[in-house]
C-alpha cells in the first residue's frame, strides 16, 4: 500500500501538463485538419499535421462533438493485407512533424452523430502527453479524399484556444 | 587423366538442363489442367445494396473491378473506393465496360443496406455485395482473399477486420485477367486496367 502511494507521487508530475500552457505561443502547431463525407451513425476519420519546435511531446488524444468516440488509430499493411489498430500515442518531435495521412495514422471517428458532408468544418480538440489541449476546426472533404481540400490552404484550421 | 573433370562437368550441366526441362514440364502441365491465374475467381450468390440477390452471371459482358473490404474502415477503404471511382473517371468512354464491385468481408455489420448506403459515397457506378457468412467465406475463398476478425479486447462492437487489398480484374465471361494494385492513384488504376481492356 505504501508502496502503491509511492508510485503514485512519483507518476504526478508525469500526469500534469508540464511545459508552456499557453498554447498561442506554445511549440505545437496542428495544422492541415481534415475529414471526409460520411453518413451520421457510421464511421468518419480526421487527419491532420501536426509539428513540434520544442521538447518531444505525444499526441495521445483527440475528441469531437460529431462523434461518439475518437480514436487514434494505425494502419499497417503486411504482405498485401491491410490492418488497422488503435495506438495509445504518437510521437510528435522537434523537425519532424506528424502527419495523420490516408495509410498510415488517423483518428477514427465512430458513431458520427450527424452526417459530414464535404465542405463541412467541424471543432476537434487535440490532446498532447506534455502540452495543453489545442482546439481547431476541421474541414470535410469528400469521401475517400485522398488529400485534405483544395481550398484549404496551408494554416487554415490552426489552432484556436 | 586431366581432363576427365573437363568432360564430366558439362555431363553435370546437361543432367541439371534435363531436370529442369523435365521441372518446367511438369509445372506447366499442372498449371494448364488446373487452369493457372484463372483459378481466381468462381461463382457467387449474394445480395446487393437494395437487397437484390445478385450471382458472378449476372455481371456476365462486363469487366469485374472487383474489391473486398468494409465500412467500419474509415482509412483505407474509401481510399481505395474513391480511387476506383476515379479510376473510372479516368477511363472515359471505356468505363462503361468495367463493372466496380465492393464485396464486404464483414457480413455481420454490413446489411444490404449498409453496403448500399456506404458505396454511394464513392460513385453510382459502384455495386455493394453483402451475404451470409458462409457466402461471403466461399466468395473471398475463389478470390483468394484472407480476412479475419481482429477483436478489440475492450470494445467487442468495435472488432476490425484485416484483409487482402488487392483488386482484381475479371473478364467479361469471367475470368481472372490481372491483380491490379488498390495503392495507387485513381489515373495510375486506369492505366493498369485499360492495357487489359479490348
């Protein structure tokens, strides 16, 4: 028992958020957030770039009020046969940005409760081991979209607070 | 004396030329009764997006596209579908000889209507298949697909499914004519399939 408590005041400073909270000027950025068309009650998936000028950091959460859950989410293809798997985080490091990208990581969205159409923007909130909660909008392309809108340029959809 | 070595290699190099022959012959032999690359594919019964029992003759005087998956992938598969759609697009005037179809490798989730809700995300063109359990296992069995359920420790509803991502392109009476890769572009898809179209 005292030895559980032990454990659990060393795991503390890993539970809270360290690092700048100030997430305008923090060193995170998620940009190029972006979803497909799909019908209310299916399933939906975000992308999105995400890079770090400071400390590594893990993105390890993401949450929207067009769905029931969010998951992050791996696809993996071994020998010709396609998998996916839920990941518990993914490294976000100093030069080297994480992109969510069609075949590789993504955020499932299952139990969309209400239908996405293309041209859609939707609120996300994006949750890092170390830095606050960014929130930032999502923009639908249509379904199967290999690459997020045209019209969305490049720092559309960065973060809000 | 010396050259003894010298005469008995080529002897060596003959009886392995004769083997090989003798191999080769063999395997074509087995590859002409058993058909070759045409054992992909076969006859199926399923139902369609409007609930419409569809069988292989029905599709009979079109190119298949043919493609297994399912809707509760929200990643690869509407990639794969949406670069179908482009595919056909991108075929023009000859897109009227290819037939799209998605047969779902997840029977339990995927009703008619789910299959035909889903594929008219991607094109009108695109033919939704769903099945019993069994159907679906002999359908991807012909095809040569592999799936299997990947459950979720946590969430039982929420198990994914792996599964070959390949296409295939049948002939209009049926035959398997070529894999064609699904991780490529819709315009690269269309070139693959119209080197294979008459």
């Amino acid at each position: 028992m005292r030895r559980l408590l032990l454990l659990s005041l060393l795991a503390m400073p890993l539970l809270v958020p360290s690092g700048p909270t100030r997430a305008e000027s923090g060193p995170i950025q998620v940009q190029q957030v972006w979803s497909r068309a799909a019908p209310q009650g299916r399933v939906g998936v975000l992308y999105m770039t995400v890079t770090d000028s400071g400390a590594p950091d893990q993105l390890v959460a993401v949450s929207t009020p067009v769905a029931e859950k969010a998951e992050l989410h791996e696809s993996v293809a071994e020998g010709g046969v396609m998998k996916m798997r839920p990941v518990a985080a993914a490294p976000v490091e100093t030069g080297k940005p994480l992109v969510l990208k069609p075949g590789g990581y993504h955020v499932m969205l299952m139990g969309l409760r209400r239908t996405l159409k293309e041209g859609d923007e939707f609120p996300v909130t994006i949750r890092f081991a170390h830095a606050g909660p960014i929130s930032v909008t999502a923009h639908v392309a249509k379904a199967g979209a290999a690459a997020a809108p045209a019209e969305m340029g490049r720092g559309n959809g960065t973060m809000s607070h | 004396m010396s050259d003894r070595p010298r005469r008995t290699l080529p002897r060596v190099l003959v009886g392995a030329a004769v083997l090989l022959v003798l191999v080769l012959v063999g395997a074509g032999a087995v590859w002409f009764t058993q058909g070759g690359a045409p054992t992909i594919g076969g006859p199926f019964k399923l139902v369609n997006g409007q609930g419409k029992t569809v069988t292989d003759r029905d599709f009979r005087g079109h190119y298949l596209l043919v493609y297994f998956g399912y809707t509760f992938c929200p990643d690869v598969c509407p990639t794969t579908l949406s670069q179908m759609a482009d595919a056909l697009d991108a075929l023009g005037s000859k897109a009227a000889e290819v037939q799209p179809l998605f047969i779902t490798v997840d029977p339990k989730r995927d009703t008619p209507q789910v299959v035909g809700q889903y594929v008219a995300n991607f094109s009108p063109r695109l033919v939704g298949l769903t099945g019993t359990p069994e159907e679906i296992a002999k359908v991807a069995r012909e095809y040569r697909v592999y799936y299997a359920i990947h459950k979720n420790a946590e969430q039982p509803a929420d198990y994914t499914v792996d599964h070959s991502s390949i296409l295939y392109l049948m002939s209009p009476s049926g035959a398997f004519i070529a894999p064609i890769r699904a991780d490529q572009s819709g315009a690269d898809m269309a070139k693959d399939i119209a080197r294979h179209l008459s």
